[in-house]
C-alpha cells in the first residue's frame, strides 16, 4: 500500500456531548486548521455524541502540528484529547 493510499485524520476525545458538528468545524478553524471533513460520533438510539469526532484537515501535511496545537485545549467546558490516526482507502 503506497502513502497517497493513506488519508491522516484528527481523532477527538472528550468533546461535549451537546456538541455539533458546526460548532467543532469552526472552532477548529478559528485556531487556523481549514477542515475538509468533520464526523462527529453519535449515539445511534439517543443522537448523542459520547465524546468523539473524525476530522480530516485540507492540509494533511498540517495534522501533527494540529495535534500538538489542539490536543489539552478547552471545548465547551472540556479539554480535548487529539490523536493522529489514518485511514486506509480501498483502492482496487
């Protein structure tokens, strides 16, 4: 599997559970972080978010940098956690 195959995402922890998919997208780019994609992780029954979102910048070369920027940051009243983690595409 070659790099172009591999697309760098943000992972994040702890985000409020009243959190919407805006709020994060423009919080994330008022901090300088242009977002391509943002999924926010809900709770199928309740709609909910329990704490999660996938977001994929338009730079894939800025996410380390994101991730030491954003990681320990205050969101809603709660210090995020922020990883790097890549998605594989299924290229046939």
């Amino acid at each position: 599997m070659d790099q172009s195959e591999i697309t760098p995402r943000l992972l994040f922890s702890n985000v409020p559970v009243d959190c919407h998919d805006e709020y994060l997208r423009l919080w994330v780019e008022a901090r300088g972080y242009r977002v391509f994609s943002l999924r926010l992780i809900r709770d199928q029954v309740s709609g909910t978010s329990p704490s999660f979102a996938h977001v994929q910048l338009m730079n894939c070369g800025k996410v380390e940098e994101a991730v030491r920027s954003l990681d320990g940051q205050e969101l809603g009243g709660r210090k995020v956690k922020v990883a790097c983690f890549a998605i594989h595409s299924a290229r046939r």
